[in-house]
C-alpha cells in the first residue's frame, strides 16, 4: 500500500472507500490476527514528534488514515499529496452502514461512565440491524485492564472501537490488541462522545473549509493548549518544503 511520509508518520494514501473495503476484507478473513486502524490529525502527528513510542505505535499500524485539513494540505505543501481526507467519524458511520444487516459487531469502549451505552443505542436507532456486542466506559484503572478485556473476549465483537483520547488510546491498543478475539481495532478519539449526542459534529461545510480545529476551540476552550500543535505543524510542513527545495 503506498504511504505518504507526514513528518515521520506513514499515512497510508487511501481513499474513504479503499479504506472502508480494506476493513470489510480484513473482517471477512478467517483466523486473523487483530490489526490496529488509526486516524492522525494534525495535532497527533505533533504528538509524535515529541514521543518517539507513540510514533512507532502509529507506524505498527495495518492502515493510518488521515483525519483532518490540517494533515491533507500538509501533503499538498510537501508535494506528495493524499487521496483524500479519511476522518475516524466518517469511517466509522460508513462501517456502520456497510456492517447493518450482516453478521459483524461492534464493541464500544471509551468515554465516561454512561456514555458508550447512549453511543449504542443511539447508533442502533440510526442504523437499524447492527450488531453491537458490548460496551463500556474508557475511565478504568491499570488493575482493571485484565477485565476490561475479559468483558470484551466474552462479548466476541468483531470490530472494537477505542476512544480513550489520543494517545491513550493507541498506546492502549497496542498493548492489549493480541490478548483480543476480534478482527479489527480502530481508535476513535472523542467520535463516542458524537454518537452519545454529547458533544456536537463539525458541521461538514465548516470541516470542508478545514476550520473544524475553530469550531472545536469555540466549544471546547480548553483544548488551546493541545491547538497550538496547529501552527506548529504548518510552520514545521513549511520548513520542511523549504529545506526540500534548499537541497
Ligand atoms: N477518555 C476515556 N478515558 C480516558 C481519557 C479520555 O474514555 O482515560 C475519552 C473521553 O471521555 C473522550 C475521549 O476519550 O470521549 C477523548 O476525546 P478527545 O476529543 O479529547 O480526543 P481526541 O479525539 O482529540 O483524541
């Protein structure tokens, strides 16, 4: 699969579609072992830059897709551009929708106490005949881990969604996805707390305009710390094309 290189981190240039078949493929193969779906935006390819390991945990991944503006018009600048943009939203209502109706389930696992429940039953009110195996909240305890993913190997999901922020969750994930009987692990950040109904999607006008990254700080203010990472990953794109053009 070709891979383009956004400052260290190997995104796989993949449209939605692509991606979305990859997973079906990989769902319907029997006897697999777990692979890891990841979705970096901007901010956590700068997370990266700062933790070599969770650059490596993302690198491990079977597909990285690119969630966000930001992580396209990087590839642009650099003159290796992404297909498309592949949010870890996006992805995930289209599996919903591809999965309805057929022997696949997903498992729930993020958010606080409550949440991943309303995520479930609101996601079975929107797509009728899916498959949702289990849930549970993503705020346990390291000594609560070997439960966790007891409660998960007895509810024999196929995919298992992980939404414990970033990079908690693909730490998470990479650590615990070969003691999980299921096919695919996918982490989704705060996309649980979207189908709770307990924060609000960008809509899709704004994200196209790549200002989701305004809309979240006006909803969220104390994500300003973690959104400087935003113009740090532009002036660290334009450097990089610059010395590019410099050699
Ligand atoms: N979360 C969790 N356990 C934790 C920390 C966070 O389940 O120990 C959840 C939190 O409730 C929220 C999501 O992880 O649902 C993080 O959302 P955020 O928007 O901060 O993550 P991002 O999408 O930016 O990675």
């Amino acid at each position: 699969m070709n891979k383009i290189d956004i400052h260290g981190v190997k995104i796989h240039n993949v449209t939605m579609r692509e991606a979305v078949q990859l997973i079906q493929d990989w769902v319907e193969e029997d006897g697999s072992v777990p692979r890891a779906v990841y979705t970096p935006n901007s901010e956590i390819i700068m997370q990266a830059q700062r933790n070599l390991e969770f650059k490596n945990i993302l690198n491990a991944a079977e597909l990285l897709v690119a969630d966000g503006a930001g992580v396209i018009l990087a590839s642009r600048i650099l003159k290796t551009p992404l297909k498309e943009k592949v949010s870890g939203i996006d992805l995930v209502k289209n599996l919903f929708k591809v999965f309805s109706g057929k022997n696949v389930s997903f498992y729930i696992l993020g958010g606080q106490p409550g949440v991943a429940e309303m995520a479930a039953v609101n996601i079975i009110a929107e797509y009728k005949k899916i498959k949702i195996a289990g849930y549970d909240h993503g705020y346990f305890k390291p000594e609560e881990e070997s439960d966790v993913v007891q409660k998960i190997n007895s509810a024999e999901p196929d995919i298992v969604l992980v939404g414990l922020g970033a990079p908690k969750q693909e730490i998470w994930i990479n650590s615990n996805m070969y003691r999980l009987n299921c096919k695919v692990l996918i982490g989704v950040g705060g996309s649980i707390d979207v189908f709770a109904g307990k924060v609000s999607l960008t809509p899709e006008f704004i994200r196209k305009a790549g200002f989701e990254w305004l809309h979240r700080l006006i909803r969220e203010p104390r994500r300003i710390k973690r959104m400087m990472d935003l113009p740090r990953f532009m002036v660290l794109t334009f450097k990089k094309r610059f010395l590019k053009k410099a050699r």
